[in-house]
C-alpha cells in the first residue's frame, strides 16, 4: 500500500491521477495521527504534476471519496518551492503515508509560480497567496480548515510529528 501511495503522489503526472488507494475510512470519525518515529524527513524532488492535470485529478479524486468514505487532501504547490518539497518528504514517511492514505484521497495541485489553478482553492474559500497550501475537504465539498491552509508554509522548519498532528486537527473538524 505504501508503494502505491508514493507512485501516485509523486508519479501523478504519468497516470494521470493521484488518487490514494487504501482501506475505508469514515469521513465521520477520523483517526487519530499516528506517532511518528522519523524526525525528520528528505525533501522530494518533483512532487507536482503537470499544472495541465489538476482540475482532472480534483474531479476523480471527489469521486473516490464519496465512494471510499475519505475525505480529499488538496496540495498546491510547486515543484520549485522548498516547503512543498519538504511537505512531500513528511507525507512520505512510511507511518504518515499509511495514515494519509487511509483518511485521504491526496492531490497535489501545481499551481506554477502561483498564476494558475487558484480557481480550485477559490471554490472552497480559499485565496492563494503562499505555497504549500492545504486544504482538507469533506466528499460533499465542505472546506474543514480554511482558516489554516498556510500554517504548513514552513514546513523546512516543522518536525514530521507537528505537521501530521496538524493536519489531524484539522481533520477531527465536522
């Protein structure tokens, strides 16, 4: 499960999606993060499709979470920034990996230098205006931490713990 999760994350540009296959898991009861053994994590080099795939991936990726019960992880960044990188790297780690996989469908969205896909995180009450960007959103479009999609704007200087028990929180919202 853990191989699949990174060949969709990190490869979504060659099959054209990055939906997180995985077990069910209710959108009504998140689990709680897992404690991480890892303190730190590699940054990834690539982590974003093509800019060309995102609305695409948005739309499957809400499809497979009324199905599966999870909830949708949008990502927007770009494959220039440190931060994004290093996101990618924690969401990596073997326990966060599992645990991402099992609450979310996960799309990175490349936003490019900040000039294109906005619209995706406009729909849900979000403005652009740093990268990484996170968005947590229910299968019926609901955003659950619009008010913090920035706070993981200096992941270089979070620990793997701080960034998975962050978005936990922000996951445990109704």
């Amino acid at each position: 499960m853990k191989a699949l999760f990174m060949r969709t994350f990190l490869f979504a540009a060659a099959t054209g999606f990055a939906l997180a296959a995985g077990t069910l898991a209710s959108a009504s009861a998140a689990t709680p993060a897992p404690k991480l053994t890892e303190t730190s994590a590699p940054p990834v080099a690539e982590p974003y499709p093509d800019t060309s795939l995102a609305h695409t991936q948005v739309q499957e990726a809400f499809k497979t979470a009324a199905k599966t019960h999870r909830r949708v992880l949008l990502v927007f960044g770009g494959n220039w920034c440190p931060d994004c990188k290093m996101l990618a790297g924690i969401f990596a780690l073997p326990d966060a990996a599992q645990w991402l996989e099992n609450q979310f469908v996960i799309v990175p969205v490349n936003v490019g230098r900040i000039n294109t896909n906005l619209d995706l995180a406009q729909k849900y009450g979000v403005t652009i205006k740093a990268v990484p960007t996170v968005i947590i959103i229910t299968p019926e479009g609901h955003a659950l931490n619009g008010d913090g999609s920035t706070a993981l704007g200096n992941a270089r200087s979070m620990s793997p713990q701080a960034v998975i028990d962050l978005i936990s929180e922000w996951n445990s919202r109704k």
